[in-house]
C-alpha cells in the first residue's frame, strides 16, 4: 500500500549538542536571530546558555518571551512583528510543544503576509520562512520534527488549528537530552506519556505505515523502559537521552500516521478541564486500546510486542488488547498520572467529553468506526478503573 514519508527534518541529536545552536546557524548563513521562549524557560535560565553562544559567534540576536500554552493566534503576530522589525534571517524555538509551534507559526509569517489565521488547516500554499532551528526542552511533543503546529484561533471559538506541511517544518532539529534535566517528576511523566500517545496511536491509526510502525514501536519500547526512570531520577542522563529519542522517532510516528482517540479525548479534556497534555491523552489509553484491538490486530499485537508482552500472532487481537490495556494501566499508576477522578471531574460531565472528542480532527483515524456513544463508554470504563 502507498504511504507519504513527510519526516525529513535534519536532527543533530545528543547531550550538549545545544551548544553548537550558533555553529550551525552560522553554517546555514544566519546573522541575526529571534529567538522564541516561553517565561518558565526563561526562568530556567536555558535561553540564556544558548543565546549566549549564538552571540559569542558575532551573530545578533532579538528575543520573543511571550508564549504562551496553547499558542494563541494573537501571540504569532506579536513576535511576528518582532522578527519583521528585526529583519531577522533565522527564528530559533526553544522550549515545549508550545514555543516549538509558536516559532514554528512565527517563521511562515517571515515568509507569507499576516495574519496566521489565514494559514490554518491543511493544504493552505506557504511560501517557505526563514531558516529555523528548533530545540526541545522536554520529551514528548515530537514538535522538534513534526510539519505541523497547533496553535488556537481566537477568531473561531478558540479551536486547536494549525498550519502544515513541509514548509512548517523545522530547518534542523537540535535535540539536547541535557535540557530536559531539570524537568520535575510530573512534567516528565506527562510529557512521557504525550509521546507514548503518539507512538501507540500511531502504529495502531487507520494510515499507519511500514515506517511510521518502525519508529513507533521503538518509541514505544523505551518509554516503557526508560519513563519510570526519568521520572524517579530526573538527573539519570541515560534515561534522559533515550527519552529524548523515544519523543522524537514518536513524533515522526505520527507526523503521517497521525494520532486518533487519545489525542481526541486529550485535545477534549485540556480544552474543557486545563488537564495536561499527556496526561488527558494517556488516561483513557488502556480503554481505547481494548477498544480499539480487534479492528487492528496487527497494530496492537505491535504495540504489545513493543512493551515487552508477548503479543505475537499465537495471541489473539482481543487478548492483546487486554494486555496492552493492563500494561498501560500500570504504567500509568507507575509514574503517577492522575486519574479522571484525581482530577475531580464530575462524571456527570463525560457525555459532554464525549460529544466534543468525536467531532475532534484525530479521531477520524481511529482504526475503528466511533461515535460519541462508544466515546462515552470508554471514558466511563476509564473513570471507574
Ligand atoms: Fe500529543
């Protein structure tokens, strides 16, 4: 069967590798940068490492520190309107999910007139930016590789949009396991779980492909090992590193992949309670997987196979399906991602959870027909376990 590979992203990849930010600016011809970070970062003191060695090589560098969550349309402009003044050649994003798409949305602006919100959706003609570099902070988004950002549309309803395709894509990745050090124990489990989403829902997602399953089925297999103890140690390099990896190839996963019930209940739950994330993704996964298993045999029989539970072709799908789901279940537990009742939401609120994420973008790659009442049921099962 055809399949599109989108993932073309250069990466250079490994601790302290944030440290030739300005060699290779100056390599793909950059004299002056905006650079784009959120306060939290800021507060970290990351930016300041990195700036410094971008100005060290005589490059100039402006700074955009006002992203925020869930990228607001109105916060591209802003820094938009920086980098125009600025005439700058290069936008380099440091950060989570949110400062890598924020930069992201800021570059197509250096190339295409205001406003963004004309560049929503798929499909939409992008003249290419500038060049841009992109170096994750945490390890989940995947966003470092991705060609796609999401970022909210105040001018509709504050609907999660975004622009994609290959001209949204970073110019070269830097992925840094040394910047994740300092994330706290929630973060980390969060974010964790974010790229476990991606990559389950990759291989199990009505496009996977031959590709996609590769780098998902590895993603998959070194969150399981090496999550708790990024979690337990956030110290632990090795750990870091190979969390740093597992996000990546994830996110390459589901770049043409895509995602499916995970990320629709997940884009639900953080829209409707602020709940992180990861953590609104993962916390209904083992349900959708159950769900989900007998629609795909192949794909969950590879998820298993890839969390080390035996699901080989001996293994019926529905039994693959409970095992993975068990699986994750303790994994969850594990790393201590709060339930939908840690969480305090009202069960009285699911159907509504329901309504929302059935009509969410991903889920229409769901191996398995849904409507909002099998949505409901799986949250139901999720919020009674
Ligand atoms: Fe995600």
């Amino acid at each position: 069967m055809p399949f599109n590979i989108n993932h073309l992203s250069p990466v250079l990849f490994g601790p302290n590798m944030a440290m030739r930010t300005g060699m290779r600016l100056r390599d793909l011809g950059c004299t002056n940068v905006l650079f784009v970070y959120d306060q939290g970062i800021k507060k970290a003191g990351i930016p300041d490492k990195v700036i410094d060695n971008v100005r060290a090589l005589g490059i100039k560098v402006s700074v955009y520190e006002g992203v925020q969550a869930d990228p607001p349309d109105y916060t591209i402009e802003e820094g938009a309107e920086i980098g125009r003044k600025a005439k700058v050649d290069g936008i380099v994003g440091i950060g989570g999910g949110s400062s890598m798409d924020t930069a992201k949305a800021i570059n197509i602006l250096m190339g295409n007139p205001s406003p963004i919100n004309r560049y929503m959706g798929m499909g939409a003609v992008l003249k290419p930016g500038k060049v841009l570099i992109l170096l994750p902070t945490t390890s989940g988004t995947g966003a470092e590789v991705t060609t796609m950002a999401v970022l909210t549309d105040t001018t509709d309803n504050n609907k999660k949009k975004g622009p994609s395709g290959n001209t949204v894509r970073a110019t070269l990745a830097i992925v840094d396991p040394v910047l994740t050090l300092g994330m706290p124990p929630p973060i980390t489990a969060d974010t964790g779980m974010d790229a476990f989403c991606h990559a389950a829902e990759a291989v199990t997602s009505g496009q996977a492909n031959a590709m996609s399953d590769v780098l998902g089925e590895r993603a998959i297999s070194l969150v399981c090992k090496y999550l708790p103890r990024a979690v337990k140690d956030g110290s632990d390099l090795e750990a870091r590193t190979h969390m740093s990896f597992a996000a990546m190839s994830a996110g390459y996963a589901f770049n043409d992949a895509i995602t499916h019930l995970g990320h629709a209940i997940g884009h639900t739950l953080g829209s409707m309670f602020h709940i992180p994330h990861g953590n609104a993704c993962a916390l209904a996964m083992p349900e959708i997987m159950e769900f989900i298993a007998e629609s795909t045999p192949d794909g969950i029989r590879r998820v298993g196979m890839a969390m080390g539970l035996g699901t080989d072709d001996s293994v019926s799908p529905k039994d693959a399906g409970k095992k993975v789901a068990d699986a994750i279940r303790a994994l969850n537990k594990e790393i201590g991602q709060k339930t939908l009742k840690q969480h305090n939401i009202d069960e009285a609120s699911l159907p509504t959870v329901a309504s929302r994420a059935v009509s969410e973008g991903p889920a229409m790659f769901s191996p398995k027909r849904v409507d909002s009442n099998d949505l409901l049921k799986i949250l139901q099962k999720a919020y009674a376990a």
